[in-house]
C-alpha cells in the first residue's frame, strides 16, 4: 500500500525532494553511464618522425626561444651534477629528461599567469627569469636562491612533495573571485599523485572551477617505487573523470605534444572552464637526486631503451629539418649558453663566499617579517657562540674551553 510521505523529515527539511517510490520489487535495467574518453597525443616520435595533421603552427623565433631555454637547462643540469660530484654543490634533484614537459608548458604563461613549481622544472623556470645563479644558489643551501625573479608571478622551487598545488589551487579559486582571466600552471610528479594533498587541491579546483592547469611529470619512479605499485590505474590522466575535469596524456618528451595539450587547457581555463590535469609520460634519466642509486631498481636495458628517447634530440631534427635552426648555428648556441653557465659558477662561488651569504645568522631573516621571541633568543645564542669560535681561534683557546668561561 501507498506511504505516506508527508510527515517524513527529510521531505519537511527539503520541500522540493519528492521520494519516488515503489510498491513492489521489479527488474531494473543496468544503464550505461557515458564518461569521457582520455587520449593519447603524440606529433613529433623519438625519430622525429611527425604528424604534420597535428603540427601546431609556432612561429620560429618561438620554436627557437623553446628549444634555447630546453637546451640551457639540460647543460646547467650537467654542469651541476659535476660540481656535486666535485663537493662543489649540496644535494639536488636533476631536470634532464623533463625539459620538453616543462618549456612545452611553460611557454603560454602570460606576465599575469601564475607558475608554481615542484623542482624538475628548470627549463620553465629559466624561461620564466630565473638565473642560474638564483638556481646554484638555492640547490647550495641558500636562501636567497628561493627569491623569484622582481615582477614574476612564480612561487618557490617546492620540494615538500605535492604541497605547491594546493597553493596552486588556492592562486586560481582567488583568480576566479576577482574575475580575474588569468591561470595558474602547477607542476608534480607520479610520486606526488599518490598524495592526499593531490586529491584536494583537483578537487577544489575542479568544484569552483577554478583555471589550474596541473601538469603531471610521470617518470615511473617515485624515487624507486615503480607506478605500477603506486596505482591500477593505466594512466594518471584518467584521474581527471573522477574530478569532472578534462584529462589527456601526452609523449611527455615531444614538446610539440606538450605545447598543444597545454595550449587547449590554457584556452580552456581562460574561457571559465575549469581546471584540466595533463600527464606528460616521461623518463628520469639520472637518479631521483644525486643521493641516489638508480641501479638499485631499474635494469640498464630499461634505461637505454628511454634514453633514445629523450626530448632534445627529436627536437633538434625537427629545428634543423624545418630550416629553423643550422647546424652551425646550433654550434654557436652550444658555445654561448657555454660561456654562460661558466660565469655564473665563477659568479656564484664569488657571492657564496661574501660575507652576506657565509654568515649563518642570515637563516633567520627569511621566515617571519617580525622575527618571534624564541628565534630572537636562538639568534642571539649562535651571535654568542660564533663570537666565541672567532676569538677562540685568534687567541688559540679551544671554542669548548671559551665556551666554558
């Protein structure tokens, strides 16, 4: 017999809800629920083979500026790992392998946009103003590395592993309550996809609709834990279904590829359409940092097999194939962005060693506009303790002994 529904507490708190009801069990049918698809976009292949129907149009000097600043990163990157090696620089995470995803992006942020980093983004970072300087600093312990450039909308090199886009997320919920038609580009890697803070920063973008483009650097190791015990999933980019937002995974070592998923989720967010999650499916070819043993968990014929496939070489065929570049004129670049990174090591080492930059006090000043008690109090402690060393070691006392008095 029919219910009667009218005193329900539900229907009272909602009038509009009306129950709908049965009086007996019948057969219902299984209905198919339509979800998107998620493709695959490869123009330019490890031979440098390319789908002319997909070649985006960039005008050359683009294609040059892109190709410059993917090349600068790779070489500092080398030099880099050689002052490491040398005792020369701290700890760091390399970005060779990762330039195409980075500069692919990177190149369609406007001076309004927002770029938010995680730390294999060199080559966007580069393009964006950064120095290398600023870089060698920041990966020698320095806070002053962290200082992005006068006038650029970047936030901090993030190590804390996937932090940066919930910042991202907050940067493009603002965006969107000024009517502001910006975007924000945030990067992370297939470690930080396993992260909680992963799920609320796409959630909260994709509910308010916020313009985020969150692009996934997926090398297949969070540091030696392979994707497939990170996820079932096939891919990472089928994750923007759950959070009603377009995804799409491209040849992260193709820039083209890259330039043209980017290029669609920019347009899109520009629009009011909300967020998109891009994967750029890629390889680390060097250790997740200079601490580490690759050789511990990946095979040798593994890494060969990704090393031809590497980003710069395609896109150096391309260059030279479509008349953008010479060889000779890749020669001269060699050479400049040679002399280039040379003087900012001798530069850097100059400044790491000013009396500005040596001092450890200078950890203070960095954190807080108004420096709270306790820290004062801790300033003050190494103030008295480096006082001593300094006259304990021009009088030959011990800095125990002086300590002691």
């Amino acid at each position: 017999m029919p219910v009667d529904t009218t005193k329900d507490d539900q229907t009272a708190d909602f009038p509009s809800f009306t129950p709908v009801l049965h009086n007996r069990v019948d057969s219902m049918p299984r209905t198919k629920i339509e979800l998107p698809n998620i493709e695959y976009l490869s123009i330019l292949d490890e031979d440098a083979k390319l789908d002319k129907a997909l070649e985006p149009k960039i005008a050359p000097e683009t294609l040059k500026t892109m190709y410059k600043y993917m090349l600068l990163a790779r070489r500092t990157d080398e030099r880099m790992l050689l002052m490491q090696r040398q005792g020369r620089m701290g700890t760091f995470p390399q970005s060779s392998g990762h330039e195409a995803i980075s500069m692919g992006s990177a190149i369609h942020l406007g001076k309004t946009d927002w770029h938010v980093p995680a730390y294999r983004e060199l080559a966007g970072l580069l393009y964006r103003g950064w120095s290398i300087e600023t870089t060698l600093l920041y990966w020698n312990g320095f806070e002053e590395g962290a200082m992005p450039p006068e006038g650029v909308n970047d936030l901090p090199v993030c190590v804390p592993i996937a932090s940066q886009l919930l910042h991202a997320a907050g940067l493009g919920m603002a965006m969107k309550l000024r009517n502001d038609n910006s975007i924000v580009m945030t990067y992370f890697g297939d470690g930080a996809s396993s992260e909680g803070d992963t799920h609320e920063a796409m959630n909260f973008a994709s509910v308010y609709q916020a313009p985020v483009v969150f692009v996934c650097l997926n090398n297949q190791y969070a540091i030696s834990v392979p994707i497939a015990k990170q996820m079932r999933n096939e891919t990472i980019a089928q994750r923007a279904i759950a959070y009603g937002m377009p995804g799409i995974r491209v040849d992260g070592n193709d820039v083209l590829a890259v330039y043209v998923a980017t290029m669609e989720a920019v347009e899109r967010a520009k629009r009011g359409e909300g967020p998109t999650l891009i994967e750029g499916l890629t390889y680390r070819f060097t250790p997740h940092t200079t601490a580490d043993d690759p050789k511990r968990y990946r095979s040798d014929e593994e890494c060969a097999l990704w090393t031809k496939r590497e980003p710069l070489a395609r896109f150096k065929k391309y260059l030279v194939a479509k008349g953008v570049y010479t060889e000779k004129q890749l020669e001269e670049l060699e050479q400049e962005l040679d002399t280039m990174i040379k003087a900012s090591i001798v530069k850097v080492e100059e400044m790491a060693q000013s009396e500005e930059l040596a001092n450890p006090l200078s950890m203070f000043d960095y954190l807080y506009s108004d420096i709270p008690p306790y820290l004062n109090e801790q300033r003050e402690e190494l103030k008295k303790h480096l006082e001593q060393v300094k006259n304990s070691t021009n009088s030959g006392v011990s800095p125990q002994k002086a300590s002691a008095h």
